[in-house]
C-alpha cells in the first residue's frame, strides 16, 4: 500500500508489519507500474521511458529488478 506521510515528506510502501521510504525513483516506478488504475508494467515501463529521455531497454531492467525486489519482500503483490 502506498502512503504519504505528509508529517516526514516521504512516501513509502506499507507492507505487512513493515514500512519501506520510497526515494525518487523509486516513487515514480511504483506510481507509473503498480496499483489498480494500471493498465500494465509494460505501460508504465513506456511512461518512464518519454518521462525521463532514457533507453526503454534500461528503463525496463531497472523496472523490471526493482519489482521483483518488492515482491519478493512483500511490498508488491501480483
């Protein structure tokens, strides 16, 4: 679950019995590819693609090892 704590500035992840600050990049990956109103990562994958000028085949690594980091500890559900 996503959530911003307006008291620190920061969004993070929720996930269960833990919380993980999201930097940057990585709040902008997780708004572009994760949530309910995502078509799909795919998708997002080409938002951050025009977004930030950068090679679709970098972003999409990036994207793609950053995901499935989340997943595995719990922070993404597919």
């Amino acid at each position: 679950m996503l959530r911003n704590d307006r008291r620190r500035g920061q969004w993070m992840l929720m996930g269960p019995e833990r919380l993980l600050v999201l930097d940057e990049m990585a709040l902008a990956v997780v708004r572009a590819c994760v949530g309910a109103e995502i078509a799909d990562v795919a998708a997002g994958i080409d938002r951050l693609t025009v977004e930030y000028d950068a090679p679709r085949t970098e972003v999409a690594a990036d994207v793609l090892e950053m995901l499935t980091d989340l997943r595995n500890k719990g922070y993404v559900v597919t």
